[in-house]
C-alpha cells in the first residue's frame, strides 16, 4: 500500500503533476504546456507528456514510476471505465485511451482516469473549502469550465460518468460559437477562454484599447493578460472582468434552478483572481436566481487548492481506487 | 388506513382533482380554473377552489373529506415544509400556507404539499412510463415548465426542497422577460406559454396570419390554438411547433450535461401534443448534446398520464406520507 501518490490534471493549456502524500501534502509539482495531438495517433503526445511529469517527479526521490499509483485528470467526458469519450477543450485526444498509452509507457498497472473538475471536487471536500460540506458545484475556471456536482455527499457521475458537464450548459442560445461543436455554451463567457473571447470583442468594439496596444497582435491575448491590467486599476479591464463576473453568476443561477444547490465553490487558473469578479457574481445573483429572497443563502467562493484542485484530487482518486 | 386518496394540480391554468386509489386507478375527476388571487390574502382562493374539488370529489360517494389523506401539487417552489415560498405561475400565492388553508377549510390534518412536476414524476415512476427506471427527468409543459430528477430511484430534492426548477434555467441570456423576474428562461420558450408567446411574436412579424385571423383579438391566443391548427396542417402553425420542439431540445441538452441523464418524460398539457414536436425535439439534440455521439442514448418520450401525471402524484404522495 502506498502512502503517496501522483495526481496530474491536464488541462486545455497546461498539465500540472504533483506528488501528494495520502494526508495531502505535497511532495514534489511539475508543469508542461499540453501537447497538440497530432490526428494520426490520439492520445500519443499527451500520455508522453504526462510520462515526462511523472518520471521528473520520481527521478530526484528515486522512486520507481511504475510502482506508484497515477490518477490523471482530463479535461473531458471520462467514461466510468476511463476512457475520453469527447474533449473538446483536449482537440485531438478525444476518444483516445491515455490512461492505457500511459501505463504502458511507464510499465505500470496503477493508472486511473477520472474527469479534472470532478478530481478538483474531490481535492476539496477531503481536505479543502468544502471539507465537511455534503451538497456543493466545484467550478474550475480555465481554458472552458469543468464541472462536478457533489450531491449528499458523493460525485454525481450520471449514466455514464459524464455528469457535471456544465461548461457546455448553453446560457445564450445562438450565441458565440464552442469547440464543442455547439453555440452559446457557459464556458464561452466565464472561463479564461471565455475571458479572452469577451475581451477581443471589447477590443473589435474600440474598448480597452490599451490592453490591445500593449499585447500588440491580439491574437496573442490571454486571460492573463486581461487579469494583470485589472489588477493594475485599468478600468476598462476591471469592468470586463466584471462582466464575467456577471456570466458565472448567470449559469450559478441556472445550477441553482435545476440542483438547488447553495455552495459553489470557484477553481481553476482564472479562480486565483476571484477578486475581480467574484464581487460582482455576487451582486448579480440576486437579480438572477429564481426566487432568490425565499431561498437559503448561496454562496460563491474561492476553492482552497485554486489551480492545483484538480492535481491534487487525481492523486486522491488513485490512492483510494488503486492502494 | 385510507386505501385512496385526493391528489390534487394546481396549475397556472387549470387545476385537477383526482380521486386515487392505491394501485393508481382513478376513482373520480374533477376540474376547475385556477383562481387569480387578491393581494390581501395570498392563497386564499386557490385553497378555496381546491376545497371545492375535494368535496365534489367526496360528496358522490359519500366520502368524509376530513378523512381522506389530499395531496396538493403546487406549480412553483414548494419548500420541505410545504410552504409555496415561490411561485411566478401562481401570481399572488407566493408565500402562501396554501396547504395549511386547506386544512383548516376541509377540518382535516390529512394534506400534504409538494411541487407538481415532482408529483408528475413519482407517478410515472410509480405506475407509468418511468417504472423501474432509475434515472429520468420529469418535464411538466403547462403555463411553464415543470420539473422532477429521479436520480438513483429516488426524487432529488435539494437543499430546500426546490430542486428541479429546470423551467427557470436560463437559455436565452437577455432573452424574453419571464413572470419570475428573468430574462430567457427556458419556459418562456418550450411551454404552453411560451408557445404562445412564439405564436404571439411570429405573428408581430406578419407570419401565422391564418391563426390570427381565426382568434380575432391576439390576446386571447392560447397554446391550444396553435395547435389545434397544426393538427389542421397548417404549415405556418406546424413550423411553430417544431421551433418549440427545438428549444426543447436546448433545454434538454443542457439538462444532458449537468445531469448525465438518459431520459427525459414529456408531460403537462402540452405534452398530450407531443406527435407535433418531439420529431423536432429528437433531431435537434442530436447536434444541440455535447458530444451525443460519445454518449448513450438519450431519450425523450411522452408521459403515460399526460397532463394527469401530477395529480396522480400528488395522491400517491398523500398515500405515501400520511398513511
């Protein structure tokens, strides 16, 4: 049995491994940029990937990697089986077997896939912002919005393993085009993507011009950019923040509708700068919840592990799955 | 103990009294329109209608209405205690102790409180098209939508008992004004009275003008005359129908993503009109579902007892909790 574990979470942008002991200390942290899979072999780049985090992690603590237990998050519809049946935000890796790929590169038998949000949601409730709490929506924001729902105190999985999906919850019919195929899907507003979509319409609109100038060619934007202006005081930038604030609070009031659910608890990348929008969700809700006054309270608030939830949560799942 | 029971629906429309008995046949009907409360005292007349429907249900069979366990199933946000705490399509009885009027009106401690799409969906688990599944979503088309989420054969309830308000689920951001005091929630488009208000505004664009026509004043456009007209082939009228079907869909779809859910029951008044937009609904998610061709089959199918379903769950509900 072992008492520590490897919990890497890929994301739409970033792959983020770490080291957790079965208490949830952290041992060890590396990162790569997520690789773009090439069509012809599925899942390929993106298990190389995670076999270079994991033996950068095992090498200086002369760990074998094929003795430990590996939990890998994936931004995407995981089957119950492990299988990415669909990841939009992952192109390329959609349908493809990283979890298998993985094990065979490190010669290991200890490999376990689950959904990064429901990772993140799982890394919370044990041991952070939702330790003790049995009905709450961890909410990672990054590249799109992941989802997972823990409802008496267990994951909501679904039929399939897909439940909690709520980035590709639709909350503009007709709106801006997904990668996921459909059109006005959550994540297109409130995510880090959908931060970087709100701010070159701004910019295609002669708003924040200054944000504009300094990224010079706008392709280039990231969220991050948007954040660091913000920060600075520049208020076009901090109003544009506000206005995601407002879209979370939008597909939160929806959550609220269908679950009845009074905790949300906000991750992710974009999480770590919840101070500039959370604010204004809060506000919004009001108007936006049905029947907000005869409600109990909600509330929306910063998880406590932010971008590294969904590391640590994989690293859980594979100690109480696979010791 | 009572062998049946009085279930009661009171819709944003109409309201139904059903005469139960416990293996789900129905003994007697009756109906009423729903009354349109005065401010002064909220719950006053719908309690006095349902009082009217328990003794013209009783009164023939010589039956005691103190005796006999009543279940009411209310179209808003019914609370664990069974207070209505909200209620857009019951203007005025928001905040009514609807059930405790009751009871003191018929002298009968007998009456028990609950949402109306949740009774809908424990009698189609108990006795209709839902026995033995164990994972299905209950949507109630009437004035609004309706909701109930069987998920692991039992109804989920939420923090406060008001889960499963999926008609209040945002689709259209900035969208239609809805009496709950949003904008773009999905019953404003895929309801009996979103119908209408898709029929009112195509025909403010100079479509439907045969419809118009045939109802003289606009304003007394009802659902049912859209479709009644669409039955008649009404080309213009079935086009309306199947737009509808397709922000069933949207809604659906978006239900598919949080939830993971297989299948969908369509009930309410609308829902005995099913053959004239389900066909649309079906081939809609198949492009409105992320990932749909990753996933099981999802199904969306009428209810057996159509707009009954929630006055018979009501009863069953009564016979459940006070028997």
């Amino acid at each position: 049995m072992s008492d520590v574990a490897i919990g890497v979470d890929v994301g739409g942008t970033k792959s983020l491994a770490l080291l957790v002991a079965r208490d949830g200390r952290v041992l060890g942290e590396r990162v790569e940029a997520t690789p773009h899979e090439p069509a012809n072999a599925p899942g390929h780049a993106t298990a190389a990937t995670v076999e270079k985090l994991v033996r950068a992690l095992c090498e200086p603590l002369g760990l074998r990697p094929d003795a430990l237990p590996v939990g890998l998050g994936l931004a995407g519809m995981v089957r119950r089986d492990g299988r990415l049946a669909f990841a939009p935000n992952l192109p390329g890796a959609s349908g493809a077997e990283v979890g298998t790929l993985l094990g065979v590169a490190l010669g290991s038998s200890l490999v376990v896939v689950e959904n990064d949000a429901n990772c993140a949601a799982r890394a919370e409730h044990a041991w952070g912002a939702a330790r003790g709490v049995a009905n709450f929506v961890m909410v990672t924001l990054g590249t799109g919005i992941g989802g997972g729902v823990v409802s008496n105190g267990s994951l909501m999985r679904g039929q399939s393993g897909f439940a909690g999906e709520i980035g590709h919850m639709v909350v503009a019919a007709h709106g801006a085009p997904c990668p996921c195929g459909g059109r006005g899907c959550w994540e297109r507003y409130a995510s880090g993507g959908g931060l970087r979509r709100l701010a070159l319409e701004a910019i295609s609109e002669g708003r924040l011009a200054d944000l504009a100038e300094s990224v010079g060619d706008v392709a280039d934007l990231r969220a991050e950019d948007v954040v660091t202006r913000a920060r600075a005081g520049d208020a076009e930038a901090l109003s544009l923040m506000a206005e995601m604030g407002w879209w979370l609070a939008r597909g939160v009031a929806n959550l609220s509708a269908i679950l009845d659910c009074g905790h949300f608890l906000v991750g992710g990348g974009l999480g770590a700068a919840s101070e500039l929008f959370l604010p204004s969700t809060r506000t919004a809700l009001v108007h936006l919840v049905e029947g907000y006054h005869a409600r109990a309270e909600i509330t929306v608030t910063p998880s406590l592990f932010g971008p590294r939830s969904g590391a640590l949560g994989a690293a859980l799942v594979a100690l109480e799955r696979l010791t």
